[in-house]
C-alpha cells in the first residue's frame, strides 16, 4: 500500500541515525554511547512541524548504509538519505540505493587528505551520480574548498558545502582562500551550503547571523541555501539540543520568505520530494 506523502512544512536536511550495537568504521574520530532512531528524530520533526528529513550516514559507520536505508524504506514518503559509498561503486549498486530514496554522497573531508578528483577514478564515480541527479555532499574546512571544488563541479555534479563551511573564524572576505570560496558562490556554479551547526564553527547567533549575510552576498540570493539540525548533535549532546536549534534558525531567519526558501523550496527542488 502506498501512503500519501505529507504536505511540505519543512525540511531538515542534516540528521544521523544509529545505534551503538552496529559494526563502526575502523578508522574512526567517534564513537556513540547512545541510540539515535528514526522514530526520535521523526518525533523531534513532528513537534516543530517539519514535515521531512534527510538522513546523512555518519562517518563512524563506515560504508554500511542499512541502517539508514531500514529507514528510508520505512519511512519513504518523509526520508531521503546521503550515503557514504566507495567510489569504486557498481551502476548496479547505486541503482539499489536509489530505489531505497538515497539522494547523493557525502564525502566528509575532516583532518584527512585529499584525493586526486581529477583522476579517472573519481571523473567517472562523479559522473555516475549526475547520470542520476544525486548531490555530493562535503564535509571540509573552508581553507581549501575552492582548490578542489571545481574539480568535482567538472563531471556535472551538484555540491553541498556543510556547516557554513566548518570554519571557527568565520567567513572573512580578507582572507583570500575565504574569498576564493565566495567567488565560487558568485560564479553561479552549483554550490549549496548548509546553514547548520554552528556551534560546529564555534559560532553565536550574532556570528551565524554574519555568516549567513556573506554567503547570501556572495550568492546575490537565498536560492542555493539549506538548514539542518545536525540532529543528534553527536559530540555537542551536552550542549544542544533539537529545540534549541530549531529556535535558532528561526531567530537566523527571521525573514519568513527567506525562512520558507530556506526550509521548503530549496530542499524541495534539490533532494526531489
């Protein structure tokens, strides 16, 4: 039988699911001690009315997406889901995530050095996702986006740049890697950025609000923006939570327009519901 999907009131598009009895990744920064189901995190949507969610496989598990694609299968009229894959892929496998309602990659870049983007490898793996409309979505400091970025931007994917760019300084036009990012927003190239977590970037309320305001100059739009909770905060547990984040974004979006592009039309259009 095949359920309605719920009229769009929102869309997170940055959670994580998992549970602390699954295989983790060897080469890992974290490990949880807790549960983080679908159940609680479709609960948290339903007291804010946001009506969807994007899951986004966390690092620590690896390439073993099937406990995020349990969910997408169970909750298919409100999940879409970010997977972490190897990019030696099959066509056959990535035609299986699909079916499942996977959107796009992550690439979460942390601390880790970078591979050749360019190389036949990655070309052809990038160029297998634009076949299929899928984003790739990274994790990265800001410091050295722009030398890599268009490499990736070359085989026709799209890209999601997360947590206004993981930078604990802020975005500062006088620097010129900084810059370098902007003028890649400015190109028109098919950047997205996540205005999420920003106690990731070390940030207040006053500092994302400053953010915010350089990408949206560098755009000259809202129209490539997106939010997320970052649910469940993995590392900031103590320190946040899904109220407070929410009660956040309202106040870093106060402008309801903006908000609805933000929350609604932008991940509408991006991730396909």
């Amino acid at each position: 039988m095949t359920h309605q999907s719920p009229l769009i009131t929102g869309i997170d598009t940055h959670a994580h699911l998992f549970r602390t009895d699954l295989p983790m990744a060897e080469q890992r920064r974290y490990a949880p001690e807790y549960n983080a189901l679908a159940e609680d995190f479709l609960g948290q949507l339903a007291k804010h009315n946001v009506s969807h969610g994007v899951l986004v496989q966390p690092s620590f598990l690896g390439t073993d997406n099937r406990f995020m694609l349990a969910a997408l299968r169970e909750y298919a009229t409100q999940l879409k889901g970010i997977a972490v894959v190897d990019p030696s892929i099959s066509d056959t496998e990535l035609d299986d995530l699909n079916a499942d309602g996977v959107v796009g990659i992550r690439l979460n870049l942390i601390k880790k050095p970078l591979e050749d983007y360019t190389s036949p490898l990655w070309q052809t793996f990038f160029g297998k996702l634009a076949q299929r409309n899928w984003v790739v979505e990274i994790q990265r400091e800001i410091d050295d986006l722009a030398s890599f970025l268009p490499a990736i931007l070359e085989s026709g994917v799209e890209i999601i740049v997360d947590h206004f760019g993981r930078t604990s300084t802020g975005i500062q036009v006088s620097n010129p890697a900084h810059q370098d990012f902007l003028d890649l927003l400015s190109s028109g190239a098919p950047i997205w950025t996540k205005v999420s977590a920003a106690y990731r970037c070390d940030a207040n309320l006053e500092q994302a609000q400053t953010m915010l305001a350089t990408l949206r100059s560098a755009y000259g739009h809202s129209e490539l923006l997106l939010w997320g909770s970052d649910w469940p905060h993995t590392q900031f547990e103590s320190q946040t939570d899904y109220p407070e984040q929410y009660q956040f974004m309202e106040a870093l979006l106060p402008n309801m327009d903006e908000r609805k592009q933000i929350l609604i039309t932008n991940p509408s259009k991006l991730f396909k519901f």
